[in-house]
C-alpha cells in the first residue's frame, strides 16, 4: 500500500488549517470547509499509484488534479493549477490556495512567505523553476491583495 509521506501530511493539514481560517475571516461567502478541503487535497498526487517516480513531485499538482477530475471533483482546476502561475487559470481559491502552500512549511508550521521563498531559493536554485514559479505566484498574490507584505507574520 503507498502512502504519503510524514512530511506531506503534515504540510496538507497545515495547508488546509490556513485556508479554512483565510476564508471564514476574508471572505463572508467562501465555505471554509470547501477551502479545507482542498487545502488538504492540494498534494494528493505526490502518490498517484501509477504515477510514482522522479518526476511524481514536479508533476503533482498536474497528477492530482487529473485523479481528483476523474473522481468527480468540482474543484479539481484548483488542484491541477497550484503553484503553476504560468497557466494564467485564476481563481479565488487558487489564490488562497497558493498562498497556504507558501505560508506553510513541511511540518505543517506558519511560515512567513519571503522564508518559504528564501528556502525555495536556497535548496532550488535562483534559476531552478521552483523558485521562478514561486516568485511569480508572490508578485500575483500580491498584486490581487492576497498578500500583504507588511504583514508577513505568522
């Protein structure tokens, strides 16, 4: 039987804790339970049974957004587009989506994004997609008032 790693869970319940909260403070008409959902979702194809190898990682959000698609799930676009800023799908859970992913470490702990992003730069690279990907996705978190650098502070 696979599973997912230690390190994945906690990240995903981490994710999913940010997004429910975000959305029962920021947005009066968001169910936060469907924001946990797919908070907690988000990673799901780090471990697609016919999908696992090196590039399983990489291709995560693309793996589990197809799974969850399959399996009839409404928000599976969310899913599918996390971390790829490149794709230009937008959404208001794909923001707060992306911006739980950058706010929780791989313990499941409230990180502040520019340390995430210093992280991603460090074990990446500055040139490595990682980081491109991640620094584009914090300039459009920031663009649509998602995030406030100001107030970075877990």
């Amino acid at each position: 039987m696979l599973q997912l790693p230690e390190s994945v869970l906690k990240h995903s319940v981490g994710v999913a804790e940010f997004m429910a909260e975000y959305a029962e403070n920021h947005l009066p008409n968001a169910d936060p339970d469907e924001y946990y959902i797919v908070g907690l979702l988000h990673d799901i194809g780090k471990i697609h049974p016919n999908k696992v190898g090196k590039n399983n990682y990489k291709n995560h959000a693309r793996i589990g957004g197809e799974l969850l698609k399959d399996l009839g799930f409404v928000k599976y676009k969310d899913i599918f587009h996390h971390g790829h800023p490149e794709d230009g799908y937008f959404s208001q859970m794909w923001l707060v989506l992306n911006y739980a992913d950058l706010s929780v470490d791989h313990n499941g702990k409230r990180v502040p994004v520019m340390n995430r992003l210093r992280n991603i730069k460090e074990r990446y690279g500055e040139d490595s997609e990682e980081f491109i990907h991640a620094s584009e996705m914090f300039k459009i978190l920031t663009d649509n008032g998602i995030f406030d650098v100001g107030k970075d502070i877990v």
